[in-house]
C-alpha cells in the first residue's frame, strides 16, 4: 500500500519514476502459501499491476511509447515474521 500510495503521489507531483522494487517479507500462512510457485505466481503478478493504473493515467510523464518503468516485485517466506 505505501508503495501504489507514495507512487502516485510522485508521479501526480510531476516526477518520472524510472524503477521501482518492493520487498514483502511475509510469515506465518501467508509466506508459506507462497511457497508454491502457483500461488507466488500469482500473488507477483498482482503486485505488479499496482503502478499501471498511475502510469497510464499520466501521458505527459509517460507517453504511450515510452511508459515502460521497471518495476521488481521480491516475496520471501520469513518463518517467524
């Protein structure tokens, strides 16, 4: 959430993000779930898509042909988080 927040709020501020890359350390069920690379899979999948919405909603910053930012999204499994 601190990310898609502080995201938009930069890009509506006028500045060009370039790269962006989260790092979510998750315990408990929600970590070992995602030990399946099914449903790691998915989870980076949704976790990627965050910034679209800010970056296709600013032409000016980002023009169609060049909207591409690199974006990383890492999950690790911690145990005892």
């Amino acid at each position: 959430r601190f990310k898609t927040a502080m995201s938009d709020f930069l890009i509506g501020a006028g500045l060009r993000l370039s790269s962006v890359v989260s790092y979510n350390h998750l315990g408990n069920n929600d970590g070992k779930n995602l030990s399946e690379d099914k449903c790691f899979e998915s989870k980076r999948i949704s976790k990627s898509g965050v910034l679209d919405d800010a970056i296709n909603g600013n032409e000016i910053l980002y023009p169609r042909n060049d909207n591409h930012i690199d974006h990383d999204v890492i999950i690790r499994y911690i145990p005892f988080v």
